[in-house]
C-alpha cells in the first residue's frame, strides 16, 4: 500500500488538463465569420503598432504574403508576425521594410481551402512548412520554395504525393510524411538528393520497393513504417554511426537482421515489428549502450533469446512476441519488473524455468521441462488475442516498487487457503475442548 499523495498533487493533472484544452480551443487556423474582420487584401495593412505595446519596429508582414495568408484562409486581423502566434502557425523573420515568414504550420483546414500555385510562390521565404489534417486538393510546389524549406511536414494532408515532387526538397533536414499516398517508384527517388537529411518519417504513405543502399547521410531518425517495402535491410544501414531511432515496422522485408546491426552504436529505439524477418539476434546487438525501446514481434526470428537484454541498463520496452524463439527465457524477476512493456508470447518452444518466474506473469508461454523444452502448450484462454500482449508488464507492474508486496500480491490466493486452515482447526480445537470440559464436568 502506498499512501495517497496530497490532494494538491491530485488536482495538478486536473489543472494541466483544463489549461490543454483551453489552449487548443483557443487557436484553430480555419477562418470563421465569427473572427474580427480582416483588413480588406488591398488596402495596405495597418500598423499594428497603434494598439499593441510591442517594441518591434518591424512587425509588417510583406503585403504579397499577407494576401497568400488570406487567400489560405488564415485569420490575419492580428498582425501574423505577433509570437506566439496560435499554435506556433506563422512565425516571421525580421527583416525590413516588410518581415516575411519562416515557418507556416497549417492544421485541421476546411476542405474548401485552396492552395494556388501563386499563394505558395510569394511564400518561398518559408524555412518550414507543415500541414496537419488538411485535405487540400495538392498542387506543384514551386521550386523557389522547394529550395527554401528545412523541414516539411505532411501528415494526413493534401490527399497524395509524388516521389518526384518531394525529390525537389533538396535542403531538407526533416522530412515528414505520414498517412498520405506517396506515388513512387521508390524510396530513392524521394531521398535520393537529400543530404542534408537528420530526420525522415515516410510512414503509411503506400511505399514499395526496397530500401535504399546508400542511405550514407547524417540520419539520426527514420520511420518507413507502415509501407509495402520488400527485400533485405541493407547491411549499409549500419553506417549510420548517429541513428538515434529506427522503425521498420509493418513492411514485407525479409532475410536476416544485419549481423553488423550493434554498429547502429547511438540507436535507442528500433522496431523491426510486423515483417517476415528471419534467423537469429544478432550478437553484436550487445554493444549497443543506450537502448531503450526493441520490437521485433511477428517476424520468423528464431534461435535462443540472448542474455544480453537483461544487461541493458535503459531498456524499458522489448517486445519478441509472435516469432519462433526456442529455448529457456534467459530473465529474472528483478529485469523483468523494471521494464515498462516485455511481451514474449506466441513463440511455441520458448518456455520459462519456473523456479525463477512465477505463472502469475502470465507470460503466454509454458513452463519448461527438465530439457529446457515447454511442458505443455501455453494456456489457450491467454492466447486469445494473438499478439502476446497478454504478457503485458500491467500484470505485476503496478507503481510499486516494492518486490515483497509483489510476492505478497502473487501468493494471496494461498494466504487465504492458510487463514481458512487455522480458522477451521481452532473451531475443532474449540469443539474438542468443549468435550473434555463437558466430560471432566459431567
Ligand atoms: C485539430 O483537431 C484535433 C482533433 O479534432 C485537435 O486535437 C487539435 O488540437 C486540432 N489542432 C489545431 C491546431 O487546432
Ligand atoms: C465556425 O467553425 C465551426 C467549426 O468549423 C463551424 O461549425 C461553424 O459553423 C462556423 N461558424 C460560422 C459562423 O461559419
Ligand atoms: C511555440 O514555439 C516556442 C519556441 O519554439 C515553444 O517554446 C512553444 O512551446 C511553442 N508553442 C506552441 C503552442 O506550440
Ligand atoms: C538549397 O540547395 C540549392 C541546390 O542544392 C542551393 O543552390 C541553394 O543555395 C540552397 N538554398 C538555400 C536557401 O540554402
Ligand atoms: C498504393 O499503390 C498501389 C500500387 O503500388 C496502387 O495501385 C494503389 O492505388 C495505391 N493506393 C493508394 C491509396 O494510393
Ligand atoms: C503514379 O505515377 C505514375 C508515373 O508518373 C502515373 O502513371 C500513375 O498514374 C500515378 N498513379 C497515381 C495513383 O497517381
Ligand atoms: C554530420 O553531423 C556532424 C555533427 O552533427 C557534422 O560534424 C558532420 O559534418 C556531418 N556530416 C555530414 C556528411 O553532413
Ligand atoms: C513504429 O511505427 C509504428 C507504426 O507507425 C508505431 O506504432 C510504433 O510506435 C513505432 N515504433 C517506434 C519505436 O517508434
Ligand atoms: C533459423 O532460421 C534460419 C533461416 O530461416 C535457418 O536457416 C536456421 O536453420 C534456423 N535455425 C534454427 C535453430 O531453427
Ligand atoms: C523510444 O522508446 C521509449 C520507450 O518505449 C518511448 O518512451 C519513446 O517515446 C520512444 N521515442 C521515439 C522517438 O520513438
Ligand atoms: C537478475 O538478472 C540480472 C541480469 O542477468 C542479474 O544481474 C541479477 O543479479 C539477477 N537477479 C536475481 C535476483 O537473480
Ligand atoms: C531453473 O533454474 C534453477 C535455479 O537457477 C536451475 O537449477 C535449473 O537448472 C533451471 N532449469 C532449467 C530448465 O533451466
């Protein structure tokens, strides 16, 4: 038992909750007659000076990209250039006579938003531009600001894309795109001129074809999930000494993880989840120092499952379910307990020595035999989702740290059997007792 924290402390998530929702219902970028009215397009924009106390001198924005701010649909009563602007969506450089904007982040635009050609040129001072829930009906992008952007962000927007349109992007350092068919013949024609890219996300964009080879730039993050992407991870991608995340997940690749994989020395997070991978962990997985976050579920993995995890001091997150791991768990209560999510269900000859784990972990696995093989097959009733979730840490996770409450929590079914025991033969005792009594008296 743990004691309650003080009711302020209870009130804080409470507070934090009320302050979101406040915030998000404050600023949504579609226009809406209820706003104050904009200053007419081409009556030269007023100063917003006369009513704000901000010492900026240079806070017109350039009345070309006021116009396109309109013409989007984003409210312009307030001066764009004013931080911070809801939700971050215009932010403005300052140069003069007139600023311009550096970053424009559109989300949840009504569907009869327009993106002309025209709208999108005047703004090719722009460094960063997202859309987020837009439906807008896609055009070209000018090549002017093609060039100009950092970091480009689709996710949910403008309803498809072109491989040899993003191929234009060549200064990119992040490029997101997610949840929007990308037409292409392949990843390399997207990435294939990029090199300055940090951060690519290509997730959910119905991407086929194989994994580039030469991925020979600076990544520290890639996400190509959620794609039709065949073939071998190229053993080159070990190259990428800074890559900090990769998420592979839900393609068709196949053959084996890249024994060379422990050269990824800076990876925290990897998810190889949901393709048709197969062989065993690569050893040198080991030489990995900071990883954190390992899902290698529903692939045909196979070999022992390595010792090694239970020596990774960051690990919070490993999921090797639905593979076909042999063998015996190689893991303790005590590594089992700091992880946040361990799922190892679905593998039909791994089993768990079950003097060092407990049944109750319900691990979605037999307990092991005398030769390291399952005794029986894991309990069907377990099983039911398929996922091995059922070995979800919830289980014997639940806040407190304290491993004797653990077992207190484990062995309460027997602590019950014992106090039914010794109520049960104290009433004997009683009842025998009241017999010899009665007799001595009799
Ligand atoms: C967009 O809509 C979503 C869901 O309706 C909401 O959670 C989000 O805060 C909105 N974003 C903006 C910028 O209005
Ligand atoms: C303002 O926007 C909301 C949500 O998009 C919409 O339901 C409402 O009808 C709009 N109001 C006016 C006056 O256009
Ligand atoms: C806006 O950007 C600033 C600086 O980048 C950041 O600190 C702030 O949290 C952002 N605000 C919102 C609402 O995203
Ligand atoms: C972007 O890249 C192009 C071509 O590689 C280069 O000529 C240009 O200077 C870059 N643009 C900016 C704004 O850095
Ligand atoms: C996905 O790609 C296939 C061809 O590779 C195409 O036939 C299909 O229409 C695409 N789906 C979407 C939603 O664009
Ligand atoms: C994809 O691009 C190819 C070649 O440019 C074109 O023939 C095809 O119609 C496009 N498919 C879709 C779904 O846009
Ligand atoms: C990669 O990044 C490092 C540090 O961020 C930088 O020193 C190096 O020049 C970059 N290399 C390339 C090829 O961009
Ligand atoms: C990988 O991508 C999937 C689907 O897009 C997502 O659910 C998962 O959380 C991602 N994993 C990591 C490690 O980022
Ligand atoms: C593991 O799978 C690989 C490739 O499918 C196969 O060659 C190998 O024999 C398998 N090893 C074991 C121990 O099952
Ligand atoms: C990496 O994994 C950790 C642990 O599961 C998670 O909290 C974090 O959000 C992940 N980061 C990324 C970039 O996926
Ligand atoms: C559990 O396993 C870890 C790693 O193998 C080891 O360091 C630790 O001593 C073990 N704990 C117990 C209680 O056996
Ligand atoms: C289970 O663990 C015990 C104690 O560490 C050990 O003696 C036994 O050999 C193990 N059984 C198997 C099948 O590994």
């Amino acid at each position: 038992m743990s004691p309650s924290p003080p009711k302020p402390l209870l009130l804080l998530p409470l507070l934090l909750l009320l302050l979101r929702t406040a915030s998000t219902e404050a600023a949504t970028l579609t226009a809406n007659a209820t706003l104050p009215p904009t200053p007419s397009p081409t009556s030269s924009p007023t100063p917003p000076t006369t009513r704000t106390p901000s010492p900026s001198i240079h806070s017109i924005l350039d009345p070309k990209q006021l116009r396109a701010l309109q013409s989007m649909d984003i409210p312009t009563a307030k001066d764009p250039c004013i931080q911070p602007s809801p939700h971050n969506a215009t932010i403005c450089d300052s140069s003069s006579p007139f600023r311009h904007l550096v970053s424009l982040h559109l989300s949840n635009c009504s569907s009869d938003l327009a993106l002309s050609y025209t709208a999108l040129k005047s703004l090719s001072t722009l460094q960063s531009l997202s859309f987020t829930n837009c439906p807008v009906t896609p055009t070209r992008f000018p090549l002017d600001l093609a060039l100009s952007l950092r970091s480009f962000t689709c996710i949910h927007s403008l309803k498809h894309l072109t491989g040899v349109g993003l191929s234009h992007f060549v200064n990119l350092t992040d490029l997101t795109v997610s949840n929007v068919p990308v037409n292409t013949s392949g990843l390399y024609v997207v990435l294939g001129n990029m090199h300055k890219l940090r951060s690519v996300t290509i997730s959910n964009a119905n991407v086929t074809g194989y994994i580039p080879k030469h991925l020979l730039f600076n990544l520290t993050h890639i996400d190509f999930s959620g794609n039709g992407l065949k073939g071998r991870i190229p053993s080159s991608i070990t190259l990428l000494e800074n890559l900090e995340s990769l998420n592979l997940s839900s393609n068709a690749l196949t053959g084996g993880i890249p024994s060379n994989f422990g050269d990824l020395i800076s990876l925290k997070n990897v998810s190889l989840g949901s393709n048709s991978l197969s062989g065993a962990i690569p050893d040198s997985i080991s030489a990995i120092p900071d990883l954190a976050h390992v899902d290698l579920s529903s692939n045909q993995l196979n070999g022992t499952i390595p010792k090694f995890f239970a020596e990774m001091k960051n690990l919070r997150y490993l999921n090797l379910a639905n593979n076909e791991f042999h063998g015996v768990l190689p893991f303790n209560l005590t590594f089992m307990k700091r992880l946040a999510v361990i799922k190892v269900g679905g593998n039909s000859n791994l089993c768990y020595n079950h003097t060092i784990l407990s049944s109750k972990l319900k691990l979605g696995i037999a307990p092991c035999g005398k030769h390291g093989l399952p005794l029986s097959p894991p309990p069907a009733k377990d099983d039911s989702s398929g996922d091995g979730s059922e070995s979800d840490s919830s289980d014997y996770d639940d806040g407190s740290d304290d491993s004797s409450s653990k077992k207190e929590g484990h062995h309460g079914p027997n602590k019950v059997v014992l106090g039914l025991a010794i109520g049960l033969s104290s009433i004997v005792f009683l009842i025998v007792f009241l017999i010899l009594l009665s007799k001595r008296c009799g």
